[in-house]
C-alpha cells in the first residue's frame, strides 16, 4: 500500500519533505485502500461461517463409511506370525 501511494502520489525527490499536495494525495490513497480493505474483509467475514460449514460437511460426507461396506473386524487380516 505504501508504496504504491508513493509512486502515484510522489513524483520527484527533489525535496526533503512532502508538500501540502502529495500529502493530500497520500491521505486519499491510503485511505482508499484502507476502506477498500476493511470493505473486503467485512465480506469475508460475513461468508467465512458458510465456507467453514460446507468444508465441515465435504469432509464428513467423504469420511462416511456407505452402509454396502462390509466394516473390517480385526480377525480379517490374518497377522503373520514372527518365529524366533
């Protein structure tokens, strides 16, 4: 954000301190940005809930076990025995 108010708002660097234009500009800039940002994240604020819910339900639906499965008893896979 600095930056690119600077590069917009500043044109040269021939004197030490800003005039009473560029900082006016600076102002404008930054508070563009800043109330774009604060618009921006009061929408991702207002949908994050909804996001968060249908990745909640995605994972669940994916992790389900189908009924058709035959669930797997410990018994079902044989362990090798280890001679000594």
């Amino acid at each position: 954000m600095t930056e690119l108010c600077f590069q917009r708002c500043v044109p040269s660097l021939h004197q030490r301190a800003l005039d009473t234009e560029e900082e006016a500009c600076l102002h404008s800039c930054a508070g563009k940005l800043i109330h774009s940002n604060h618009r921006l994240m009061a929408a991702y604020v207002q949908l994050m809930p909804a996001l968060v819910h249908r990745r909640i339900a995605d994972y669940e639906a994916a992790s389900a076990v189908p009924a058709c499965w035959p669930t797997l008893q410990i018994m079902d896979f044989p362990v090798p025995m280890i001679r000594r």
